[in-house]
C-alpha cells in the first residue's frame, strides 16, 4: 500500500476540514494530494508534536473536524499523547499513523516497528483508545476513513504503506512560518475570528 | 501556596484571556492545580509530559483559544525540544507558568539540578521570563506575559518563587 494512493482517498472526503501533518517526504506528498486542502494544512517539522498540536487544536475547536497525519517515528517519539487521548476523548479527532516502518526522509533506517513485534494500534487501545486499528489495504484504510471522521471518539487508523515516495510531484516550498501564517489566516477566515490580530499602534 | 496567591493567578489567567490550561502537576504548586480543575470557565489537560502539554498549547493558539502550560521549571527540560521547533521553526508561542524549584533556600537535593538549569535553559531558547516572588505581582506578570507573546508569537515564562510557593 503507497501513502500517496491512501493520502489521496483520504483528501476525496475532505472539504471543511483542518488538518496537522508531520515532516518528511509526506509533506509534498499531501501538497500533491490534497491542493483544495492546502490552506487547511499546517506542514509541520516537530517529531512527536503533530498530534498533541491536533489535539490542541480539537480541544480549541470542538465543533470542528481535526485530522492529524502522523507518523510511526512521531508517535513512537511521544507515546504519552495516546494516553492524554484515552482519558480525553475528544470527538472530532481523527488521526492517521503513516507506519513504514522506517525513518525514510533520512535514507530509511528502521523504526521500532520495523521488528513486527510493535503495535501502535494495540498500544492506542491499551492507552484507552478503543477504535484503534491498522490497515493494510486500500480498501481496508478508506473503510477507516469513513468511519473515523464522522466517529464522536478519538480514532487512529495506523496505515501500513511502503517505504517509497511518490516520483515527480511538485515541490513545496514554504517553511514553517510561512505555512503557519497562511494556516492561520484559513483558520480565522473560517471560523470568523481573530488570532493573530493588530498592534496597539501600526 | 497560600490561597490568596493561587486566585492571583487564575485572576491573571483570565484577565490574559485562558480558557484552557495544560498541566504536569508538582509539589510547589500543589494546590493550585485543584482550583483550576474545579474552575468552570477554565479547561484542564493532564499531560504525561512537559513536552506534550507544550505542544498541545501550541495547537491551541492555532485555534484561537488561548492556553497555558502549568508545570515545575524541571519541566521546562523536557520541553526544550517542541519549544526549539514550535517557537524558532514557526512562530507558534506557549506561555509557560511554573514553580521555582531549586532556588537559594532549597533543601532538596533531587531540585538543585532545576535551579542551577531554568535560566540558562530559557535564555539559551531567547526566552524571556520574570521571576515573581511577591503575590502582589502575579496577576499582572502573567497578563504581561501574554502581551508580549501574542506580539512577538514567541514564548514567554513567569516563574513563581520565593514565599509565594513556601
């Protein structure tokens, strides 16, 4: 299973949502994937934040749809995020775990679940994460998607996809700033508020 | 802590706007974390580590909502690396609160290693902080904390000390 083919099964459901990924090659995979998102997207670098910044977010707008890209290496990075999930359970957190298996934006050496013997899914559900699962086929990862963004409990679906990346896709080049501001302002203009507002003085 | 203080702070909580406060809780602090589970208008997040509360706080700002993360200055360690990334690599700030453990006074040994580290660790982050030792000065620093960081969309830290946490 290729992320990029699951990234783009999973941007077809996606309209009003926000969305908070991590670094590495899925960035400009999604950049790709999902051009209609991509002022919804924040395009972060911090191993083991993306989530808890997805939940940050979901527990700031608790009426909105917040889907989170992560990865093995980011997740198996701050595993006590699944547990502050479990006793949680925010309802508008969906959470993709892209599992290769490998630290693949520096070459591909392997991550803890490279051995087989490390679930993220049964360490989700033992953290109190009950709709955990791991997907292996397309088929199998759409199934989650549908039920994941429209479930009222955290769910993660960790997608088991290979080691690759997409060949020829566009470039993204903004860096974290620049992406936080463009998010930012999609944020604002969303939801009818203000966050990063005037000075006292101009 | 004496009462009086923890309403200074949760005074200055929401004249600064939190609704939502991330914590790790500690000793020094010990009664202040109750309050703020038992306020309605503020939500509370029980981290499993500083550094995950940081990061939370930081998809909070990007919600709108403001945040806080409440924690021991050992805590500050541990959130080093997601402050680095968020504060240098893209301007998400998180306002930090916590406890003086390790100044002069201390008679624990386990918190010297947190006294001798907490204002070299902010300043080697460009962090700037306050160390508030007096109640009267509480509310205030924490509204300016605020200030500063929703202008510079950088971190800020308040560290409350001396009497105030003995």
């Amino acid at each position: 299973m290729k992320r990029y083919d699951c990234m783009k099964l999973l941007a077809a459901r996606l309209k009003d949502e926000l969305v908070i990924l991590s670094l590495g090659a899925s960035v400009d995979e999604w950049y790709n994937a999902a051009p209609h998102m991509r002022e919804a997207s924040l395009f972060q670098q911090q191993l083991g934040c993306v989530t808890p910044q997805a939940f940050g977010l979901a527990a700031g707008l608790p009426h909105r749809r917040i889907i989170s890209l992560d990865t093995d290496g980011g997740m198996m990075f701050n595993l006590g995020i699944l547990a502050t999930l479990g006793n949680e359970q925010p309802k508008n957190l969906f959470t993709v775990v892209w599992d290769n298996e490998c630290y693949q934006s520096i070459g591909g050496p392997p991550t803890h679940t490279a051995s087989g013997r490390v679930d993220i899914a049964a360490i989700a559900r033992g953290a109190g994460v009950e709709q955990a699962y791991t997907a292996r086929t397309l088929e199998e990862f759409e199934a989650h998607c549908e039920a994941g963004l429209k479930a009222d409990v955290p769910y993660i679906v960790v997608a088991k996809v290979a080691g690759t990346v997409q060949p020829d896709i566009k470039r993204k080049h903004s860096d974290g700033r620049e992406d936080k501001y463009i998010f930012v302002r999609h944020v604002e203009a969303t939801e009818g508020i203000v966050i990063m507002g005037p000075s006292e003085h101009n | 802590m004496k009462q009086s203080s923890v309403d200074a702070v949760i005074r200055g909580l929401k004249r600064a706007g939190v609704s939502i406060v991330c914590y790790l809780p500690d000793s020094l602090f010990k009664q202040l974390y109750p309050a703020l589970d038992a306020d309605p208008d503020i939500r509370t997040i029980r981290v499993t580590n500083e550094g995950e509360g940081a990061a939370i706080c930081g998809g909070v700002f990007l919600s709108g909502k403001r945040a806080a993360l409440i924690m021991e200055n050992s805590g500050l360690r541990a959130s080093v690396e997601p402050l680095a990334r968020m504060g240098l690599g893209a301007g998400i700030p998180v306002v930090m609160l916590m406890s003086y453990r390790g100044e002069l006074g201390e008679n624990n040994w386990w918190a010297i290693p947190h006294g001798i580290t907490m204002e070299p660790v902010l300043n080697a982050l460009r962090i700037p902080y306050r160390i508030v030792r007096e109640e009267d000065a509480i509310e205030q620093s924490i509204v300016d904390a605020y200030n500063w960081s929703y202008n510079a969309y950088y971190h800020s830290a308040i560290a409350l000390g001396g009497e105030i946490v003995r």
